[in-house]
C-alpha cells in the first residue's frame, strides 16, 4: 500500500484531495500542513519522508498572494521555489515520485492562442517567477515527477473569486469585473481527480497543463456565477485592466491546452460552467 504526503492540506486542493481521498482508499494518506511539516525546512521533510517512508509527495502548498509577493520576494521564493526543491530531493533519495502544482503565471499572456506545454515561459510577475524556479527545482531533483499548471482555481474551500462575487452580488447593487484578461476557470475538484488519475495510472514524467475545458474572461465568469446562484439584484458591468491596477502585472491571455494530459492520462475534461454549477450546489 503506497503512503501518499500531501501538503498545504489546509488549502483549496488539499482540502478537495482530502474529501477524494476516500474514493482512492487503496492508499495510506498524510495530510500536513504548516503546523504539522515545514516544507521550508529541508532537514524535517527529509525525516517525514524517511519515517513515514513516502511513496508519493503531492505538493498543493504555495504562496498564492500575488500582489504581496511583490513586495515578499524572499518568503514567497522560499515557498514556491526553495521548498519544492527539499521536497523532490527527499523524494529522489526514497525513489518516490512527485507532484508538483504550478501556473499559468509561468507565462506573460501575450498569445492569442492556447499555450501548450512546449512553449517559453516568460513570467511578468514575482509569483510566476517563483513558480517558474519552483518547477525547474522539481524536476531537476527528482526523476520521477510531474508539474501541473493550472489557472483561476476555485472551490468550496477558503477564499476565492467564485465564493467572493457571490458575496458581493449579495451585498453591491453594482460591480465592474475585468473583461479583457481570457482564461479557464478550474474546479479545484476536477484537478484533484486528475492528480490522482495520475497516480493511479502511474507517473509519466513531465510538465502538463490542466483547466476546465472552455474559455472566459472574468467578467464572463461573474456573469455565469451570478446566473447559477440565482443572483438578480446586481448588475454588472464589463471594464479593463486598466481601470483596475493591481502590484503584479496579470496575464491578459492565459487558456492552456489540455491535450497532452488527455492523452496521457486517458483523463475527460469537464467545461468550466458544468463544474462551476457543481461548485455553487455545494456552496449552497
């Protein structure tokens, strides 16, 4: 029976791995985060992973605040880019495999078409820098090991932009969502069942990208949540980037092509509003 590690537990898809884990019963499980295992201390991830002797590392923990990691470099580096590295070399040094989270803030968002797993990264802020680092670490450390991007997560859990509109579409008589950055939504649930897809199938080594299927602004997105949670009393209203300034520069085009992970792992992609229905049932 392989032992599975999965860190940032406490976290959007550390909880949903969590909740999943009891449909993959065929594995015995470690669930940590912070207080239970500082990924930020080589020597303790070292020893968890030799004690417990782990088969699978699963790495769902981050340093996600983007705009403060403008001014955090050095925190938000050691999280997303030191540790990933402790984290594959305990697992190489077990012959364990690992997977590692990223982004599509490995790119700047200056294509007009999906980006496939071959193209040059190029990030444009701090947090896609260090995940760019993190994923060089991962895969330079441990030969057994998978990184994948995803974008615009969202869940039951925690904070995020899905539990938020429907917040202020409660509160606000108006709202002005961003219309020109394009990308997917993604269920943190379906990227759940994906990870363990892959561990189920078997590591095949290399980078993948993961969304739901399907393509939106954010604007759209708010639109599509209101719709499904039966919010009628707030209009919304489409602007731009520029009228909303933030730290960290985003991506204004980030849909990512899926077809190597579905062709790798034999794995169906459900369209983003199909999941996001699901999201809002749950949350209701």
């Amino acid at each position: 029976m392989k032992n599975i590690l999965i860190t940032g537990a406490n976290g959007q898809l550390g909880n949903e791995m969590r909740l999943l884990s009891a449909e993959n019963n065929q594995y015995n499980y470690y669930f940590t985060d912070v207080h239970e295992l500082d990924i930020c201390d080589e020597q303790a991830v070292l020893t968890f992973v030799t004690q417990y002797e782990i088969d699978v590392i699963v790495n769902c923990a981050a340093y996600t605040a983007v705009d403060n990691a403008e001014d955090n470099m050095e925190l938000c580096r050691k999280l997303n880019a030191v540790a990933p590295g402790y984290l594959a070399k305990a697992a190489q040094s077990r012959g364990a495999s690992m997977i590692q989270i990223s982004t599509d803030y490995v790119f700047d968002g200056t294509n007009h078409t999906p980006y496939t797993e071959e193209q040059r990264t190029c990030p444009a802020s701090i947090y896609g820098m260090t995940k760019l680092e993190g994923e060089r670490n991962v895969m330079n450390n441990c030969t057994s090991s998978i990184v994948i991007r995803t974008a615009w997560l969202y869940s039951t859990f925690g904070n995020n932009f899905v539990k938020t509109m429907i917040r202020l579409g409660k509160e606000k008589e108006e709202l002005g969502v961003i219309f020109d950055q394009i990308g997917t939504p993604t269920y943190a649930r379906d990227l759940a069942k994906v990870i363990y897809a892959t561990i189920n199938k078997g590591i095949v080594r290399g980078v993948y990208h993961f969304s739901d299927e399907g393509v939106c602004s954010w604007y759209d997105f708010t639109l599509a949540i209101h719709r499904l949670a039966k919010i009628k009393t707030c209009k919304v209203k489409p602007i731009h980037t520029a009228d909303y300034p933030t730290k960290a520069v985003r991506p204004y085009y980030s849909v990512l092509d899926k077809t190597k992970i579905k062709k790798t792992f034999g794995i169906t992609i459900p369209h983003w509003e199909v999941s996001l229905q699901e999201c809002i049932n749950d949350i209701n």
